[in-house]
C-alpha cells in the first residue's frame, strides 16, 4: 500500500506497544468494566449456538472462552505470559497486522482492543479472513461518547489556561458507522450496538488516576508529550465543578460499541490472507 492510501495515523502504536510492555499492569483487565462487557459477549456467544472449536481472542481480555479451545493474541509479551499462568494460549500481535491464518478460527471475540487502530476496516477484513466459512466474529471498542465531559472540560482548561487546545482524548468509533465498517469488512449479518455507563469520581484528579491504570492515558500520535500544567489542571477543576452533581463527584460518559458480524458460508477461491 502506497503511503497515499495509508490511513490517517492517529494512534501513536509504537508508543502504546512500549507503554504495554514497560507498564503491562496498567490494563483493563480485572476492572469493572472489563468484566461487564466480558460477561456481555460471552452471553452473546452462547446465543449464537455455534459448535465448538477453535476460537480467538484478540486483547486478552475475554479468554478463555468456555466450551471452546481458545488462542489468545495478545499485546505484549507481559500480557501474553500472563495469559500462559492463566491457562489461556497465547501469542504477541498487533491488531493492524494481525499473524492469522486463512479460514483457521470459528469463532473471533474482542474487547477493546481494537478501539486504538488506525486502520479498523483493515483490521476488521483481516478477522474476516482468518474465520471459517460462517464464522462468528463479536467484539467491543469504545464509541465516540467515551469520555466526553472530559474531552469539553479538557479543552475549556487548555484555552483558559494557554489560549489554544491540544489533542488529549482520542476518537472514538460512531456507531452509526460500525454497521457499514462490518459489510466492508465482508461480514454477512452486521449488527452495531450500544450501551452507555456513566462512572462518577470524587476529582479530575481521580479520572485521570483510573485512565491511566486503565492504560487509556494519552495515546494520539498529535498529543503534546508534556504533563499537564498546574494551571490546565486547576482550570480543569474549575470547568468540572460547574457541571458537578449536588453530591459534589463528577461524571465519566463510557460508551461501548458492540460489534456482530459472520463470515460469508462460501468464500472465494482466490481469496488470500
């Protein structure tokens, strides 16, 4: 692919797979809403019916699938051990170029972890791929509402405090595209779907804390590679407590996209990874 029709690239990848592997227990794994959205596709994997087999887990956070021999791809080698004390097999990838073989798996989940893609169609066609004719791929990434009290205030702060605004929360898929992404991806069935949490913390302070053991800490290829100042984050106080509930916490908008799709019953021939 020419760098023409390279996609935009909007997640700085290398500085995310650096983070995971000298801080591999800042994850989503473990926390609430892991668990949430975890329990979520594993009861739409079972309402599929599908027959056992080999099933694939791209980020780690679903596996071990009951009832199914699972893989696991996982970000970092960190993760991917830890996923080997667990019992789970797994593998280190990239979910842009993801190491699959054509046709190989029955069933592909994910959870979050295609959320920080550049190339999510090219991702999306790559999973396609690698499953079996009728295949079952279900998947979750945060949607465009994630974090959007903080994307406003962040950027009333920065132009409060310094006059202009830098790029601090990333973007987030619009679920009124992932239906169209999953048909371009060749995916037969293409179901999108939503569901908004609304966490509350006692202090900016506390939000960004959690964000960053979550792993979501700044990961856009534009952001600015100094810590915030002292006078954005009192600035960011100030524009939170204006919007703070009467019990004085303030609110943090997660948006979850599910994603559900199956690969055609008859691929082409011709057809390669």
């Amino acid at each position: 692919m020419s760098a023409n029709n390279s996609p935009p690239r909007i997640f700085d990848r290398p500085h995310l797979r650096r983070r995971l592997e000298l801080r591999p227990h800042r994850t989503l794994a473990g926390t609430i809403l892991a668990d949430r959205v975890r329990a979520e596709l594993l009861d739409r994997l079972d309402a599929s019916k599908a027959a056992s087999g080999l099933a694939l887990d791209v980020g780690g956070l679903v596996a071990p699938l009951p009832g199914w021999q699972t893989v696991a791809l996982a970000p970092s080698l960190p993760a991917a051990k830890g996923l080997h004390n667990g019992g789970v097999a797994a593998l280190v990838g990239d979910e842009e170029r993801l190491p699959l073989a054509f046709g190989r798996f029955a069933i592909i989940v994910s959870a979050f972890a295609l959320s920080a893609v550049n190339d999510l169609p090219g991702s999306l066609i790559q999973i396609a791929r690698a499953l079996q004719p009728g295949g079952r791929f279900l998947g979750a990434v945060f949607g465009e509402q994630t974090l959007q009290e903080l994307r406003r205030h962040m950027a009333e702060a920065e132009i409060a405090a310094t006059g202009g605004v830098s790029p601090r929360v990333a973007p987030f898929l619009d679920v009124r595209d992932a239906g169209a992404l999953l048909q371009r991806a060749g995916f037969e069935e293409p179901v999108a779907d939503r569901d908004l949490l609304t966490l509350r913390y006692a202090d900016p302070g506390a939000l960004l804390k959690e964000l960053r053991q979550w792993g979501l800490a700044n990961p856009l290829a534009e952001r600015k590679k100094t810590p915030l100042s002292r006078s954005v984050l009192a600035e960011l106080a100030q524009a939170y407590s204006a919007a703070a509930s009467p019990d004085g916490r303030i609110a943090a908008t997660i948006e979850i996209v599910f994603l559900s799709g199956r690969a055609p019953a008859q691929k082409p021939a011709s057809t390669s990874v």
